[in-house]
C-alpha cells in the first residue's frame, strides 16, 4: 500500500530514507481521497430525501379568502366613497334603492 503511495506525485518532496514522514503522509493523502469519495458516496442518498411542502390552506380556500377581501374591500370602498367622501349616509351606500337611482343618473334616465 505505502509503495502505491510512493508513485503519487504528492511524494516527491520527501526525502526517501524518512519513513516516519512517510506514513504522515500516507495517511493524509488516505485521507483526502476519502473525503473526495465521500460525496459521491452521499449521492444517492441526497437523492432519496425529497421535501415535502404541507400546505396549511388549499388553493380553494386561498381563493376564496382572495375574493372575500376583495368584496370586503369593494363594499369598505363604497361606504367610505359614499358616506363620507360624498354627501349621503354611509349606510345608504348598501340600499337597493340608492343602486337604482345610481345607475338611473348613469344610463341617463335621470337627470
């Protein structure tokens, strides 16, 4: 094993009659070549992990919660617009009947 480690060109810094030194580093470039092995080694096993995402809300329920903000959002919007930026009662904005004449001034059945 050692005269395989002797052809490594790793070796040819080192004086031949130091056996001492030459077991050190032996066993060093034993080593570096495990850990050059190694991730090859892990590999596959990196490979069988696979993550999993776990959702708290489905997509369905996301959806839905979206498009109730949104008509929360629209009919905030409203009340606000009407009741306080406009003229009228902030709880007129949700009357039929203000929808109605609304929509009466915008078909122009109305003047």
């Amino acid at each position: 094993m050692i005269e395989e480690k002797q052809q490594n060109p790793q070796w040819d810094h080192i004086k031949q009659n130091d056996s001492a030194e030459r077991q050190i580093v032996a066993s060093r470039v034993e080593r570096n070549l495990q850990k050059k092995q190694k991730p090859a080694e892990e590999e596959p096993i990196a490979k069988q992990r696979l993550w999993v995402q776990i959702r708290l809300f489905p997509i369905w329920l996301r959806i839905v919660i979206v498009l109730l903000l949104l008509a929360g959002a629209a009919v905030l919007g409203v009340i606000i617009g009407y009741g306080y930026i406009g003229d009228g009662q902030p709880a007129d904005a949700l009357k039929k009947e203000t929808w109605i004449h609304i929509l009466d001034i915008i078909k122009g059945k109305e003047s």
